[in-house]
C-alpha cells in the first residue's frame, strides 16, 4: 500500500514523541547522577568535619591527661632543696599528720633562721644554755621520733596511691591513643570508599565523552586487541585488614593510556588478582625487585605498596598472551602448608639461593580459588585459568633461574588441578602440630588492631549476634574454600579457635585426598625439619634436584627470625606460650573427630612424609622434567 501524508505525518509524530522521551529520560538519568554526586560530596565533607572534630577532642583529651600525670609526678617527687622527715620541727609534723599531705621544707629559709641568731653570745653562755635544753631536746626527740615513725608509713601509703595512680593515668592514654587509631583507621577507609565511589561515578561521564569506554568495549569483544591492555595511574590505595585478599577495588585509579598485552611481560610487572571478566597487573619501579625475599612480607602485600600502575586486560587478552608465552621454561617448586606452620620460614631458606625467585602468597591464585568455590567459573573456564595464571606468574626473567611459589593455606586445593596441567612441578607440603597451629594463629590475631577487636567480638556471644559479619569473614578467609560442610551450620556457634581448628583439619584432609589421587607430594613436618635443619635441607636438596653446594646459602634463612626479620643467634623458632581454655580444647576435639583426625595436639602423619633418614621418594616421571 502506497505511504500517504498521513502516514508520513503519523510517523513524524511518533519519532518526535519517542525523542522527547529519550531526551526526558535521559536528562532525569543525568538529574539523578547529579543528584547523587552532589549528595556523596555532602557526606564527604561531614565525613571530614568529624574527623577534624574527633582529632581535636583526642588531642584535649591527651593534653589533659598529660597535665594531671605531670601534677601526680610533682606530689610523688620531691622539690629541690627540700629536707627530709627526720629534720622537720614538731610543729610542721603536727601539720603533716592534720593535713595529710608532706610538708616540703625548704633550706633556704632554714639557713636564714638559723642566721639571724645572735653572734655576740660567748662560748660559755651558749654551753650553759644547751646544758638546760638537754632534758627537753631528749624528751622532744624521743616524741619526734614517734611521729616521724607515723608519718613515714603514712607518706609510703601515699606515694603508692599516686603510683596506682599514674599507672592508671598511663592504661588510659594508652587505652585512648589505641581507640583513636581504631577510629581513625575506620573511618579513613569509609572516606577511601566515598572517595572511590565519586571518582568512579564521574568516570563514567569522562570515559564516556573521551572515547575510553568504547576502547574497552572493543578489547572486550575482541575488535582492540592491540589496545586492550588498559593501564590505570594509581591515585590512592587503602586495605582496611593488610591481610584481605587482593581486589582491584584497593585502588583508586585514573586513566593513563592503552598499550599492546605484551606490555605485562615486562620484569616490573606482575599478575596481581584475577576477577570474573578481567586480570589485574601491577607495575612497580624498575630497580624493585618483587621476586627477591629480602623481608617475610607477602607477595601482595609487597604488590600493593610498590605499585605505581594497575593494567587491566580482558581474559581473552589473559589467555592469548598466556599461549603465546607456552610452558615455563625454569623449574618451579610449590608449597602449599595449614598456614603458622614454618612455611616463610622455609621460603627465607630458598630464597637465599642465588637465582631463585620466591612468590610468597600470590593471591592471583588466591582469587581463582574463591572464584572457583563460589561458582564463579565454568570447570572449562577455570581449567583454563589456573595455567594462564601460573605462565605469567612465572614468566621468563633473566632475574629468574628457578621459582618458589609459597600459597596461601586455601591455595592446598588447587595441588592436585596443578598437577594435571603441570605434573614437572615439585609439591611440596608442610604441617605442624595442630596445637601450636592454632595457637600460632591467636598470636598473629593479637597483633593487628582489627583483628584484636574482630577476635574479641566473634568470642563473645553477645556481640557475635549482633554483628554476625566478623565471624562470616573469619571463617570465609580460612574455612571456606577447603571445608565441605555447609557454612551456614557453623557460622552460627564457631569460636576463633573453632575455625583456626576447621582451617588445620579440612587443610589436611584435602592434603589426604590429593595423595589419594596420586599426586606426588612431598610432605614435610615442622616439627621433624627443626630438630636437624642442615640435614633436612640437604635431603630437600636431593629431592628437588638442587646443588649441595649452596646448603650453607640456605641456611642463613634459618638464623631469621620470620616474625621480625631480627638474625638470631641458633636456630630455633621462639614458642608462643599462648593457651587454650579446656571449653575450646572441647570444641577443636570435636572438630577434629568429625574430620577423622586425632584430638588437638596429638601426632599425626601423612601417608608418604619424606623421610630424613633416607633419601627414598617416588618423586615424578623422569620424563617429566625440566629440561
């Protein structure tokens, strides 16, 4: 049928109507951006008055404190020039005794009185007046000495009140300076995370209008291969626990430029987490050196602070620049280990060795186990993964001759998916005793001020019930990944020491299940390594196919103490003398029971330990190994 002018007019009518509704739509879009924006900045600036605010009630709250110790310093010590009780008169010890407080006598004035006695006395009249004041110096002296008796006692009861005093004077600074930075650090992370959310927010107008944004879409697809590496300029960093697993959300970061993939191969760059769509890198000056375990530092940690720029790729670019760099071409060693349990002792002894390059804690992998856990990923996607992610972990560097990668203790599932994407990489694994495990733990937790308060909270009943959050990521850190049972039953009762408990025992069984399947695992005890240390290192050596002539290299890791980094003068591991309550020995007995393994701080062996007396290990198919 032919268009007439009322069709053409109908239609004219309908695109007007349908872009006024789009332009409607899109100023009340762009109304409620402002809006919003305008809103996070209000709550910035309160966020910033209460802390100006609070700062300055801290800072009076210190001065006054400071003042009333210097006044109870000034009673306890006394003035210069001051005498002691057995000079003072009967008559300033009868003010003592009424008032309650010391008289300070001064001997400057003493000296004054005793000056303005007559000169012109001759010698015989002054000894016939200390003849008629010797009965009454006799009778006062003996009433001086009972009052000075008295007053001595009770000026000691005084001088320990007011030392009970300045004790309790310093307990509360102390108690206020901690509270101040328990506040400081919470609310400087609320004001990092207001400052991210406004700093995104207008990304999205300015990435829109420069162009970034359709750069990033065509990487995605596939169309900007050659630009689909996206590096970021780092503007602000804030963890609120240095112990929280790697996001790209640590940072605040600004548009820098797009480079080629092949930018992540340089030697200042490395594989900082994985996301569902992206794999986040780190760039770090080039005289850094991330590889080299000068400290006991975490692999991340040392990422996070170091880093100057963030590159983000989609996985497709992950997983074509993954290829292309094909098999690594050194050997690596990986340890995975129940965690407090010698294993960055153990990383300091290899990385003595000249050529290797030690990973501790890279939570690249890290990611992908919770990612996997959580179902994140197809079993395809994540297969996939796991070997992209350890090709660019270890990518060739001529810094490089071998690496040692240390995991995080929820990393102990992915030994046997290793195994099968790279059987020529040595497993090692190593355990302690179950008790000094989760008392090794209490004692990290004591250290950190978060951690000290989320601790406390998630043992008491009270406040565990009103703030369930502290034990769900307590028990989602350690347990979640390697425990089997449905979280949900035991997030409602669980201790801290219930899961440091639940943390060793699903660590081991996993352990147990990978030597099952034919992993070949080199398992080792703390315990059994501190009693002979050389000749554990020499017989590691054998297995790992490692040069004897650098066991004395590696034993200078085992004179530094991991916790402080202080040389020590033997080469034993200070003890934690923390202790369990018998109402948590109960509890972590039960555990244990429900896992099939023996009660807290009992023994217990993993099929195929290596045995130090021999050198005998089924080890891997000679086939297999680097060439």
């Amino acid at each position: 049928m032919p268009l007439t002018s009322e069709h053409l007019t109908f239609a004219r009518q309908t695109e007007t109507k349908n872009t006024t509704f789009v332009n409607y739509s899109e100023g009340l879009s762009d109304y409620k951006r402002c809006s919003m924006t305008c809103v996070i900045i209000i709550i910035v600036i309160l966020a910033l008055g209460f802390i100006v605010l609070f700062a300055v009630i801290i800072r009076k709250c210190n001065e006054r404190t400071l003042a009333l110790r210097a006044r109870i310093q000034s009673f306890v010590v006394s003035e210069p020039g001051s005498v002691s009780l057995e000079h003072a008169t009967e008559q300033e010890l009868e003010q003592m005794d009424e008032d309650g407080e010391p008289i300070l006598i001064n001997v400057k004035d003493t000296n004054e009185r005793n000056s303005q006695e007559p000169e012109n006395e001759t010698k015989n009249q002054r000894e016939t007046k200390e003849e008629s004041l010797t009965p009454e110096v006799e009778r006062t002296s003996v009433e001086l000495n009972d009052k000075g008796t008295k007053m001595s006692s009770h000026f000691g009861s005084t001088m320990d009140t007011k030392k009970s005093d300045k004790n309790h004077l310093e307990n509360l600074s102390k108690a206020l300076n901690k509270a101040r930075e328990y506040i400081i650090l919470l609310l400087t992370y609320v004001l990092y995370k207001i400052a991210r959310s406004i700093v995104t927010t207008i990304q999205k107008f300015t990435w829109a209008v420069t162009g970034v944004e359709r750069t990033r879409k065509d990487a995605k697809s596939g169309i900007q291969f050659k630009h689909s590496a996206h590096v970021h300029n780092v503007l602000w960093r804030r963890k609120f626990i240095s112990s929280s697993i790697s996001d790209p959300t640590d940072f605040i970061l600004t548009h820098k430029f797009f480079k080629h993939p092949n930018y992540v191969l340089k030697p200042n760059i490395s594989l900082y987490c994985i996301t569902k769509g992206e794999a986040f890198f780190v760039e770090v000056s080039e005289d850094v050196n991330l590889y080299k375990q000068y400290d006991s530092k975490s692999f991340y940690l040392k990422q996070f602070e170091k880093a100057h720029s963030v590159i983000s790729m989609p996985l497709a670019s992950f997983h074509k620049i993954a290829q292309d760099i094909g098999r690594p071409k050194v050997p690596i060693i990986w340890m995975s280990s129940t965690g407090s349990c010698g294993a960055t002792l153990l990383s300091r002894v290899f990385g003595q060795l000249p050529g290797m390059a030690v990973i501790c804690d890279p939570d690249a992998l890290t990611s992908l186990a919770f990612l996997k856990k959580s179902n994140r990923f197809g079993k395809g996607e994540y297969e996939q993964l796991l070997p992209s992610a350890l090709r660019l972990l270890c990518k060739q560097d001529d810094r490089a001759g071998m690496f040692f990668l240390k995991t995080r203790p929820c990393s102990t599932c992915q030994m046997e998916d290793v195994y099968k994407c790279f059987p020529q990489i040595y497993q090692l694994y190593i355990y302690r005793n179950s008790f000094k495990t989760v008392t090794s733990h209490l004692n990290i937790f004591s250290r950190e001020p978060i951690s000290i308060v989320g601790r406390y909270i998630i043992d008491s009943k009270v406040l565990s019930t009103i703030l369930p959050c502290f034990r769900r990521s307590l028990y989602h850190n350690f347990c979640y990944v390697l425990d089997r049972a449905d979280p949900s039953e035991k997030e409602q009762n669980i201790t801290s020491v219930g899961i440091f408990a639940t943390s060793w025992a699903a660590n081991v069984v996993q352990c147990l299940d990978h030597v099952d399947a034919g992993v070949p695992i080199i398992a080792i005890m703390f315990e059994e390594m501190m009693k002979n240390p050389r000749k554990i290192i020499s017989t590691l050596f054998d297995v790992l196919e490692l040069r004897q002539e650098y066991i004395s290299n590696a034993m200078e890791g085992f004179r530094v103490d991991p916790c402080n980094n202080n040389v020590t003068s033997d080469l034993n591991l200070r003890e934690t003398k923390r202790t369990i309550s018998h109402q948590a020995r109960v509890e972590a007995d039960a555990i244990f029971k429900k896992y099939g393994l023996p009660k807290l701080g009992e023994r217990f062996e993993i099929p195929g330990l290596l045995d130090f007396d021999t050198t005998k290990f089924r080890g891997i198919n000679p086939k297999d190994r680097y060439f």
